[in-house]
C-alpha cells in the first residue's frame, strides 16, 4: 500500500479512530508510573481524537453526504449535530488534557483519573457517532459512569468528593432507566434503532414515539444538568474533584446537548411528532433560563455558579433546537460553543477551593487567570465582541426569522440576568482586597493557565470574526435538515 492509500484509509476511518484513541489510551494511561506520564499519553490520545475528527467535520460539513458511506460501513451515522460536535469534542479534550498536571498532579491515583478521562472522551464522542439508539445508550452510560469514578477519585483529598459523584451516579442511573424506556417505545412505533431507519420511517404509533423521544429527551437534559433536572449539579461541582467537574463543564454537558439535539431532529422528521417535541423542548428550555439565572446570582461558590449558568444557557440551546429550522439549530450548535468556551475558562482558572470570597484580590496574585475568568463571564453576560453576544445574536435571528418573537425575551433575560452574578465575579477579582488566609504564592493557576487563556482568547476572536464558526454552525444545520432527517 502506498502513503496516499494508507491516508486515505485512515481518513475514511475517521469517526473510528476519534472514538478508539482515547478508548486504547485508557488503559495505558492506567499502567504509567506517574501521574506526569499518564497526562502526556492522555494528551496526546485526545490530540489525534481531535485531528481525525476535525478532518472529518470539514469533510462533511463542505461535501455534505459525501462521507457517510464510510461512516456507514463502520454502523456509525454522520449528520451535522455529531460532525459539529465531535470535533468541538475532542479540541476542548485537548486543551483540558494540557492542564490536567495542575488538578491530578502526583497523586497515586493520577494515572486512574487519565484514563477515566480518556473514556469519558471516548463515550462523548460515540454520543456524537452513534448509529444507533443503543449505541447511543451504551456511550451515554459509560460517560456516566467514568465521569463518576472520576468525581470520586477526589475523595482521597477530600471525603466530600465521594458525595458528589454519588449525586452524579445517581443521577445517571434515572437518566438511564428514562433513556432505555424511552428507546424501545421509539424503536417498537418505528420498527428499528438504526437513525438511518429513524430519519424515514413511517411512525405507526405516534403516541408512544412521542413519549418515548420525551424520556429520551428528559434523560439528555438531566445528564447536560437543564433546570429543572440539574438537581445533582450544585453537589457535583462543589464536592467532587475539581478535574472531574472541569471535564464535565466544558465537555461533558456539550456532548449531552449535542446528543440531545440529535434526537430532537431525527423527532422532528416525523410530522406527527414535530410539534410536541417543539413544545416541550421550549417549555424546557424556558423553565431553565428562569431556574438557572436565579440560583447562578444566589450562589456562593465559583463552581456552582458556573453550574447554574451553564443551565441557564442550556436552556437558550433547547429554546433554539425547538425551532426545528436550519438556523435553530445552526443557532443551538453556536450557543454551545459559547458555553463550552465559557465554562472551560471559568473552571480552569478558578481558584482552589471554589468559595466565591477565594476571588477576592484574585486578579493581583494570578493576573492571567483573571484575564481568562474576565472574558468567559463576558461571554456569559453576551456582551459585544465575544462569542457569548453572537450565540445570542443567531438566537434572536433565528427567532425572528421563525415568527417566534418571544425568544428575544429569554435571551434578554439570560443576558440581564449574567450582568448580576458575573458582574459580582469581576468586581471581586479586581476591586477586592484578599485577606492573608487566601494569599498562596504557589498557586499553580499562574501555570497552568495557558489553556484558559487560549479558550478565552478564542471566544474574543471568533467573536469578532465569527465567519468560520457560522459558516461551520449553517453547514451544519443545512446537513443536519437536509442528508439526515
């Protein structure tokens, strides 16, 4: 075989080798010596991820259906909310994995939590692959459960970390019994589990389909932690390990909205069910706007802050998707991007521990940390020239467009809501004086910071220039509506 031959295989294999390189880095990362070594063969395995799904995005997204033969072959499924989502996936991987020394460091469980990462990357990114409904539901049961072994790995340093992945398997086990009922109601009134057979089956019991692509959605908005689901989360990010909830913020909650959002399309190819999901999507995703501004300006530590806003912006993800057009979606796959960017600057660079009152003075001990919190709260407020105003900006757009007028309001209300507690978030960095107890001259957030800034610096530029992003985010949309379902 030749090197052109040999390219081209891999390229064809691209969702494939996404999916296996942190799924074989796992148990390597395992057998390390040291936690240092674990975190370089983790970075390295979320890197090819990264590669081999961008290159696949690219391909789908500029050749429409081109790619999905091969995607078939392997009893994968290619449509825009996974190619999208996949390479947004692992590019976030990758930066996460850069900081991970400063969270795991040299603990003799570091090694563990690597590859508990690695297989949660690897179960995120079958939730954007998946051909099926049960490979759906076998990779959304695995995230689960690595994301909660990774939460209690903390509990060395901290007992109250076992608490909060307890609260997280929990959750993830409702999720599941919701997901599997949900799924066989939809695969009996359907007569299959393949999406191929979803997008064009003729739905011969609409109200069983209906009930049960409600659960399977209530089950993806409990595992993303959409109020009023999001019981788990406040426990989650404040108790378990801080790497853990940092997986979870910046990737795991996207990958959960993303699935979420295949559903909701492949729902919407059957004009029987289109309209309830429509509704009970924005219902939904109302209901979190309202719940998650409220408890984000009550909360008292970073973590869970960043928790109830996450919710508060899932719900302008849901309100989008429920428009069921190109642009909702096209406008839904923006707002997670912002979300993600988001929440990855907030809890990378925040201080430990997470209480609120630790950001006072933060901005004269760690000023590059500071700098990246700045511009994710930004993003959060929408304020103009980040990526968080043009998330909102389609938001509005899409709505107009559709007659549904409304939907300015919630983003109103999200916005305004964000200036509250993200506003009382810059003011402690930068116009606070920070007691003696919170004073740390070894802060490896003065490090280890090269990703947040990275993330923070992408969501200023993208905002500023958003061409490659929208352009990336219509593709999209038009697969998604058009080759998909």
């Amino acid at each position: 075989m030749t090197i052109a031959s040999i390219l081209e295989l891999l390229r064809n294999n691209a969702a494939l080798i996404a999916v296996l390189a942190p799924f074989i880095g796992a148990p390597l990362c395992a057998l390390m010596p040291a936690g240092r070594w674990a975190s370089l063969l983790a970075m390295l395995a979320a890197l090819i991820a990264a590669i081999a799904a961008g290159d696949l995005a690219l391909r789908a997204l500029s050749a429409g259906a081109a790619p999905i033969a091969a995607m078939n072959a392997l009893g994968l499924r290619l449509d825009g909310v996974g190619a999208f989502a996949g390479a947004l996936i692992a590019g976030l991987a990758t930066l996460v994995s850069i900081a991970m020394p400063a969270f795991i460091g040299r603990r003799a469980s570091a090694p563990y939590e690597a590859g508990l990462f690695l297989i949660a990357l690897s179960a995120w990114l079958g939730l954007a692959y998946a051909g099926d409904l049960v490979t759906l539901f076998i990779a959304a049961q695995i995230s689960t459960l690595a994301l909660a072994a990774l939460g209690a790995l903390g509990a060395s340093a901290d007992r109250a970390a076992a608490s909060g992945a307890y609260r997280q398997l929990i959750a993830g086990a409702i999720a599941g019994a919701l997901m599997l009922i949900g799924a066989a109601l939809v695969a009996r009134a359907s007569g299959g589990t393949a999406f191929d057979a979803l997008a064009e089956a003729r739905v011969a019991a609409p109200g069983a389909a209906s009930i049960g692509y409600g659960l399977m959605i209530a089950a993806f908005a409990l595992l993303a932690g959409v109020a009023p689901l999001h019981a788990w989360m406040g426990g989650y990010f404040s108790r378990a390990a801080s790497f853990a909830t940092l997986a979870f913020a910046a990737i795991g909650a996207a990958a959960q909205l993303a699935a979420l959002g295949r559903i909701c399309a492949y729902a919407f190819a059957s004009p029987e069910l289109g309209e309830g999901v429509s509704r009970a999507l924005l219902a939904l995703g109302l209901v979190s706007v309202a719940f998650g501004s409220i408890q984000a300006i009550g909360a008292r530590d970073v973590r869970r802050l960043a928790a109830y806003a996450g919710a508060a912006q899932a719900g302008c993800v849901l309100i989008a998707f429920a428009m069921g057009s190109p642009a909702g979606f096209s406008a839904g796959l923006v707002q997670i991007f912002a979300l993600s960017a988001a929440a990855l600057a907030l809890t990378m660079a925040a201080p430990v521990p997470g209480a609120i009152t630790a950001l006072d003075g933060f901005a004269r001990r760690a000023p590059f940390a500071s700098i990246a919190m700045t511009i994710g709260a930004l993003s959060l407020m929408g304020a103009p020239l980040t990526i968080g105003f043009l998330g909102r900006w389609r938001l509005i757009e899409a709505g107009v467009g559709g007659g549904w007028w409304w939907a300015a309001g919630a983003v109103i209300v999200a916005s305004l809501s964000a200036v509250f507690y993200c506003g009382r978030l810059i003011e402690r960095l930068y116009f606070r004086r920070a007691s003696v107890a919170q004073t740390n001259p070894h802060d490896p957030w003065r490090i280890f910071t090269i990703p947040a800034l990275l993330c923070a610096a992408a969501a200023v530029l993208l905002g500023v220039d958003p061409a490659i992003l929208l352009a990336a985010a219509d593709a999209s949309g038009r697969f998604l509506t058009g080759a998909a379902p």
